[in-house]
C-alpha cells in the first residue's frame, strides 16, 4: 500500500480527563515512514517502513475555540507537512532528535464525524519515526500548562545568575512540549522542545505533567547540572541549578592584546604548545617557559639604535642569554600598565630544498608601546629575521636578527 490508513473511532473510553479539558488519543504504536527499498540511514536497513505518508481518521466534534495537537517525532530532517481534512495546519519540527511537537489546531479545524489528519513526506528521501499522537481540547497555550516549571541557574562561586541553555526530557528521555511563560518584563528566552536558552539564567515554562530530567549548561569550560523533578498536574515546581567553572580562563585582558607573533604553519605548533605558553607568559609573567620554544643551539643578535646621543647597543648570545633577557624585558612590563601595537609589514619566507626542515622569515616590524596614565607612546621599526626549523620535539626557534631604530 502506498499509503497507510489507520481508522481510530472516538470512543467514549478513549476520551479522559486532563485538568479541564480532554484528549483524543490518535495513536500510540511506532510507526516508520519512509521510500521502501531506500533506507536514507543503514539503522532502517533492517526496518522497512510501514508507508510514504501517514494517514490517521477519527471521530470529533466541531471545535469552537483553538485545540492543541501532540506529536512524538524522530529523525526528522526535512519537512513534512501537517494536514487537517486537507488544510495545513503546520509541520513537523526541523530535529533529528526524539521530541514532542505541539501545533495549534485552528478554530473550526475539526468538523463532525469523521476527520482526517495526515503526515505529508517531502520530495527528498527521509525516513522517521512517529509514536504517540494526541489531541487535547484546550487551546495550546492552555494545554501546556497542565504544570509550570520555574528554573534559576547561577555561579556555584557568587550565587549569581548565569545566562545559559536548560534542556528537559520526559522519563523517555524525549525532548519536552514547552510555552515560555516569563515575565515579558525579564529578558527573553528562546525556546524549541525540550531547549530553554536564557540570557539572565532564568526561566519560567509551563509544560505537561509528568516526570522529568533537567540539564543546565554553559558551554564545555563550564560543569553540567542536573536534577530530576515530577512535575505535577496543577502546582508549580521550583528549582535552581549551579555551575562552576572547570576550565580556567585568561585573567589578564584580551582586549588590551595586539597581533604580537606571526605563526606560519598548519597550526598544529601553535595549538600543542605556544598558545599555551604565550598565555601562561601573558597571564602569570612566566618568561621562562616560553624558553621551552627556543632551540639548544639558538643564535640572536639585537642592534638597538634607539637610544638618543650614543652609537647602537649590540646584545648577541645563545639560548640561555635569549632567555635571559626575555625574562628581564617581561618582568619590566609586569611593573608597567601599557597598552602595544604590533604591526609586521614585507613578510618574505624562504625554504632552500637542501634544507627542507627550515624555513626564514623576514619581516619589518612596526610597535608602538603606550604607558597608560602618563600619555607616553613610543614608536619604534625593526628588521628582523627568524629561523625556524622542525625536530623530533616540534617546531623551534634556531636564529635570530633584529635591528630596531625609534620610528619618526
């Protein structure tokens, strides 16, 4: 069959109370829709799925005011239609996830006696998934306060909000039919099933009774929490959820950095180790360790020409001396609130094939270093040439040669 028809008579045993109002049970067993013989995933390989589109006939009543329509959807990754004795009334939620989807059923949308509720397939090739379908009386926003649900979320460290994302799951662990019911004074929330994502960590929904997990979280740098809650038919449920911090992030200010070092390469150096040292330097002032990058037989010369009334002040050495003296230049600039500037301009790399592991860089580059409080900026140009070469232990620095004048 190409499609499949599944008659359900309205019955009076099929008709029971929920709060004030009352629900038509459509459906309850799985049913796959789907091309035969085209499986869109290998998991409905062996699942052949029972027809194209879906077709459901009930008995009703004409409705008067707006009702509310249920349905528990899976894998859904195009759009399918929604269709009220031949008039569309909505479609199916855009998430390949296990979710309840609720759609407001106009008033009139239901006439007496037989209607008919069908699930229209896109053109594209997909397969889902549908369990139980239902309708209640109420209007949806009505419908979905069968219970409310209030949620605070704040720093474990200051007890204080935190914007954040709230996910809730039935005893299934089924995306949950939520309506946002903030205070339209408070900041807004964004939501879609079972997802709350709220910008002052509070939040306010009303959503069907039943059992329920809830998930707080901000982000893989913070913790996850978690609490279970019943939410019962009528009374309010109130919670609060803390996160704590479990990465460390920077303590110095990122706004306040320029572009300081260039990094040529896919980015694999940069991501292993100096990005980590860089921020290790910039936020404890830990010089040393950036020495980690240098190589053991590393040569620098610096020629200074920017001191006024004598010649140029000439600093050559090896590793330890490089290291040396960036750990001096460091700890002068912990002492000193300042803003830098880094610009690198005529940027040449040249790699010789007898010599494929290393690579020269050569560069001008321009700074302009500003003592904050004492309106006191320095300008200063440099040529300089970096060699770099790959060993068994990662890229390292192997020479150096700058020679820095003050810039007009």
């Amino acid at each position: 069959m190409s499609r499949l028809v599944l008659h359900i008579v309205f019955l009076g045993a099929m008709v029971h109370s929920m709060a004030s109002g009352a629900s038509l049970e459509l459906n309850a067993p799985r049913i796959h829709l789907g091309t035969a013989g085209s499986p869109e995933w290998e998991v409905f390989a062996g699942d052949p799925p029972r027809a194209r589109r879906l077709d459901l006939r009930f008995n009703a009543h004409p409705n008067a005011d707006e009702a509310a329509l249920f349905i528990r959807q899976d894998d859904v990754r195009h759009n399918w239609l929604v269709e009220l004795n031949g008039k569309r009334i909505g479609t199916l939620f855009l998430m390949e996830a296990d979710l309840v989807h609720a759609i407001p059923i106009p008033p009139g949308g239901m006439r007496e006696g037989e209607n008919l509720l069908s699930i229209l397939p896109p053109s594209e090739n997909d397969d889902i998934v549908l369990h139980e379908i239902w309708i209640d009386l109420r209007p949806l926003s009505e419908a979905l306060k069968q219970s409310t649900l209030s949620v605070d979320v704040v720093d474990a460290k200051d007890r204080k909000p935190l914007p954040c994302r709230v996910t809730i799951v039935d005893a299934r662990g089924t995306l949950a039919a939520l309506v946002a019911l903030t205070n339209t004074a408070a900041p807004p929330v964004a939501i879609r099933p079972g997802v709350i994502y709220t910008a002052n960590g509070q939040a306010r929904v009303g959503l069907l009774a039943g059992d329920y997990t809830i998930y707080a979280s901000r982000g893989f740098e913070w913790s996850v929490a978690t609490q279970h809650v019943h939410a019962a038919a009528g009374p309010s449920a109130a919670l609060t959820l803390s996160l704590h911090r479990e990465v460390p992030t920077p303590g110095y200010d990122r706004t306040a950095l320029r572009v300081g070092i260039v990094h040529f390469g896919v980015g694999g150096f940069h991501r292993a180790h100096q990005a980590m040292y860089l921020d290790a330097l910039m936020n404890e002032g830990k010089a040393d360790e950036v020495c980690a990058m240098f190589h053991d037989d590393l040569e620098f010369s610096i020629v200074d020409h920017t001191s006024k009334g004598s010649g140029p002040a000439t600093i050559e050495g090896g590793k330890q001396d490089f290291c040396q003296t960036t750990q001096e230049q460091v700890a002068a600039l912990q002492k000193v609130p300042h803003t830098m500037r880094t610009e690198f301009n005529d940027v040449t790399v040249t790699r010789s094939w007898l010599h494929p592991w290393t690579s020269e860089i050569s560069y001008t580059e321009d700074r302009a270093f500003t003592i904050r409080g004492a309106n006191l900026t320095l300008n200063t140009t440099s040529d300089d040439t970096i060699t770099l070469v790959q060993t068994f232990s990662g890229v390292k620095l192997l020479k150096v040669q700058v020679e820095a004048w003050m810039a007009e």
